[in-house]
C-alpha cells in the first residue's frame, strides 16, 4: 500500500466517563488548531459516543510516538505513575 510522504499510522481510541475531560480537551485543541500544507505530521479528531478516535500520520515513526506521548501525557496523573518510563 502506497502511502505518500507517511510511514507511521496510529489511531489513538480516547473512551470512558473517566476520560471526559481529556477527551474534550485534545477535541478542542486539534478543532482549534491550524492546518499547514505538506505538514510532516498530521493529527486530526473525530468525536464518537463516550469518546474521540484520534488518527495520526507522519513520515517518521519518532514524530508520531512524540505526538501520542504528547496526547496521553494525562494518563501519567490518571495512574500515578509513568507507563512510557523504563522500568529497572
């Protein structure tokens, strides 16, 4: 499958009650944001019941993972702990 200038596709699934208020606040940065032409990284969001579904596209995987770690940074005080840390 061709895919143009992307090499990296993830699809972030945001559902739960728990989950409200980030949901709702990723939905509103990405609606509110700007769109740039022959963007190296693409997010967009789609609202869905009790939720968002958040595609992600880019050229490098390292730009997409930034992303997702950016879009689930809440999840750190959800747990209390770091789930991306490295364990020792």
């Amino acid at each position: 499958m061709m895919a143009g200038r992307f090499n990296c596709h993830a699809t972030l699934l945001l559902i739960g009650v728990t989950l409200r208020g980030p949901v709702d606040e990723r939905l509103g940065n990405i609606f509110g944001g700007s769109i740039q032409s022959k963007a190296p990284l693409l997010v967009s969001a789609n609202s869905i019941r009790g939720g968002a579904v958040l595609p992600l596209a880019g050229g490098r995987v390292e730009k997409v993972g930034r992303q997702i770690h950016r879009h689930l940074a809440f999840v750190r005080e959800l747990l209390g702990d770091d789930p991306w840390a490295r364990k020792r």
